[in-house]
C-alpha cells in the first residue's frame, strides 16, 4: 500500500511569513504514519519522521500516535522538510506478519515546533482488490491518500 500526503508550511502573515514566528525559519515537522485495526489497536508503525537522540523527548508531541504506539522508534528517520511523500505500508504487522483482509485506519500525524498539529485519518479496506481512499486536509497536512493494488 503507497500512502501519498503533503505537509504545508503555514507562510501566511499571521505566522511571520516564513512559517515560523516573528518571520524566523520553520522547523522541519515530526511526522508520524502508522495502521490501527478496527479496534483502534496499533497494528505498525509505517514511518516515523524525528529528530534522534535528545529530542526524543517531544516525540509525545505527536499524541495521537504516541497513545498508540507507545513511542515506538523502530521505523524511524530523520525530519523533512515541507513537501510530497509517499511511504509504503508492506501490509504486514509489527511482527512481520501479513495482515489479513480486514477494515484499517491510516493514520498521518505532523507537528512543528510553532506550529499546529495535524491528523488525517482513513478508513481502509484490505479485501484483495484494488483500493483507494482519500483524507481531509487537516492543517499543515494538505493532502493524503492511500492506495492499494492486489
């Protein structure tokens, strides 16, 4: 499964212009995509955007996923900047097991230093057809989209 989203920085006056406030730069946001089953339980984390080490201590910024997965950093790299990803969901859980067909929820989270929070969900349906399903721009994440092919 390809999930496809955009982060936009805010560059709007009321920001400072330049995504950050008083006009200074825009932190690169942490962004983290990861699967819940039906029952809101975590099933991987796909991708985890963060800055390693000591700033570990903000990942809990990320409150939705880190309710969820606890703060796993297995899949982690490093922060990007403002732009179009796509990730890659292998359809497999945290044990590397394939999952079965079923109903999902991708979730997209991102937060900047500054900046909001932004959290896209999508329900999915894995069935062994093709899928495709789109997310509501919330915030800084502008656009998401997963896409599944048999």
């Amino acid at each position: 499964a390809v999930i496809s989203f955009t982060y936009t920085v805010d560059t709007t006056a009321s920001s400072g212009g330049r995504g950050g406030p008083g006009g200074g730069m825009a932190r690169n946001p942490y962004i983290a995509v990861w699967i819940e089953d039906a029952a809101g339980e975590l099933v991987k984390t796909v991708s985890l955007w963060h800055l390693a080490g000591q700033e570990d201590r903000w990942l809990s910024e990320l409150a939705t996923w880190y309710a969820a997965a606890g703060g796993d950093t297995t899949v982690s790299s490093a922060t990007r900047a403002a732009g179009s990803y796509d990730v890659v969901w292998d359809l497999t859980d945290t044990s590397g097991a394939a999952v079965k067909a079923a109903n999902y929820t991708v979730c997209i989270e991102s937060n900047r230093e500054h900046g909001p929070t932004s959290l896209i969900t999508m329900e999915l349906t894995l069935s062994g057809k093709k899928a495709s399903v789109s997310g509501t721009p919330n915030n800084g994440l502008t656009a998401a989209k997963v896409t599944v092919a048999p």
